[in-house]
C-alpha cells in the first residue's frame, strides 16, 4: 500500500506543518510589524519545500498520476449559488428588521 512507503516522521512533519499554518500561534506573533508576517511567507515554504524533497519520488509520481485521473471539471453549480444568494438576502433582511424594529421601540 502507497501510504505505508512514506516514512512516520514525514507525517508528523506534515500534520506540525498543518498545525502551524492554521494555529493562531506563531512563533513571531502578528502584530509584530513585518517580522509577524514574514516568518509565515518564510518558514511555511521551506517546510513545505523540505516535505516534498522527504516524500519518495515513486510515491509522488503515484500521486500526481492519481490527481491527474480525477481532474474535475469546472461546471457551475446554480443552485448553490442561488442557494447562497437567498441565505444572504435573508440575513440582510432580517438584520433590516431587527434595526427597524429596534428604532421603533425607542
């Protein structure tokens, strides 16, 4: 099996990557001007870079293929997109509502 070629401490390197790019921590905090933001724009690639160099070219090539076999489409979907209109139509409704009928009661 494919997912067993690739060694364990590639895959936790893979899910401290993950966590770090979605945590909230950093380890140069934000609000700290520039350094906040470039410690993502640098430290994030080269991990991502050095994974891939970890990842077996055999199983890399395997996954690509596999990417490439199920390429989807790009159709657009209507109903989800009226679907998604609706929802914010109606919220903006209601938040009109709640403003008018919060006017009313001073």
């Amino acid at each position: 099996m494919i997912k067993n070629l690739v060694a364990w401490y590639v895959k936790a390197l893979i899910i401290f990557v993950l966590a770090y790019a979605f945590s909230p921590i950093d380890l140069i905090p934000d609000f700290i001007p520039i350094l906040g933001i470039l410690d993502d724009l640098v430290l994030l690639p080269i991990l991502i870079f050095f994974i891939i160099k970890l990842i077996p070219k055999d199983v890399m090539a395997y996954c690509r293929a596999l990417a490439k076999e199920h390429e989807f489409t790009n159709q657009k979907n209507w109903f989800f997109g009226i679907l998604v209109i609706l929802l914010w139509t109606a919220l903006i409704f209601w938040a009109l509502m709640f403003y008018v009928n919060r006017e009313s009661l001073f």
